[in-house]
C-alpha cells in the first residue's frame, strides 16, 4: 500500500524536476536582462529608431519621424520575439564585447551624421554608452547582432555599421 502511494509521489517530484531544469537551460539568460537601443540621424530631418528587449526575449520598436523629432511623437513600430537561442547568442556578443567597460561617450567633433545609443542591464551589471560618427567596437558588434535576429523595418542604422 505504502508503494503504491510512494510511485506516483516520486513520478511527480521527478516531472517537477525535469520542468525545473528544462526552464534553467531554455531560460538561461539573466532574468534582470533590459537592452534599449537607439540609432539614427543627428540632424532633425533623419528618422531614429529605438529598439527594447526584455528577458524573456520580447521586444518592441519605435520610430520617431523627422516631422516629430522635436515634440514626439515616438510611434511603436512593431513587436518581435527572439528565441531563446537568439538570446543566448545576443548575452554571449554581450558578455565577450566588454561592454560594461566601457565610457559612457564617444563623440567626434562632426556636428552631422549619425548616432548610436545602448544601454544594457545584465547580470547585475549596467551601462550605457553613446557614440556619434565613431565606431565603437563593443556596441557595435552587439547591435549588430541585434539587427541580425529583429525584423527589417526595427534594424538600427548609423555610420559606423553601414557597410
């Protein structure tokens, strides 16, 4: 009687458990993770685009049209989902790019051109940095990877990726 009892109890620890572990390996991202990202024209008359990205790989995309840069509005773009392989990939360009190192401005004296802003929080680590008309390696690399998994009309663009 007490093995009866005792088998369906051992079957549900052990589905719990294997619950628990497929949700650590799929979810394996920081659960703090927070990108927001923005690119665009320095000039008024240019479009800038902005990108959020939350943990569990939802996103979304704003555009502010040069019309209204000045007052807004910023118009919501679109909604995109990221795998959790693309996650994965986007928190490994993060971790290997030294983002966190870096300053939080490059900036050329050019007064045209375009600008790249990100900023991510991620395993208890911020940062933010801003680049205009300078390539920045560290946030270059992860915007572009970002734009590799985002739909086209939310891809960011700015000098320093252009090919």
């Amino acid at each position: 009687m007490l093995r009866r009892r005792f088998v369906p109890l051992v079957a549900v620890l052990f589905l719990a458990a294997v619950a628990l572990i497929r949700t650590q390996v799929a979810g394996s991202f920081p659960e703090d993770f927070l990108l927001i990202a923005s690119a665009g024209g320095i000039p008024p008359w240019k479009e800038n685009r902005s990108i959020e990205l939350l943990a569990d790989g939802t996103g979304t995309c704003f555009v502010t049209h040069p019309q209204h840069r000045d007052v807004g509005p910023i118009v919501k773009h679109g909604r995109f989902k990221l795998s959790d392989a693309e996650m994965d990939t986007l928190t490994d360009v993060i971790n290997t790019s030294g983002f966190f190192s870096l300053d939080h401005e490059f900036l050329s004296d050019t007064e045209d051109g375009t600008y790249a802003f990100l900023e991510i929080t991620m395993n208890g680590q911020a940062n933010q940095v801003q680049s205009e008309n300078v390539a920045v390696p560290g946030v270059d690399d992860i915007i572009v990877a970002l734009n590799s998994m985002v739909p086209k009309a939310c891809r960011l663009e700015y000098n320093a990726i252009l090919p």
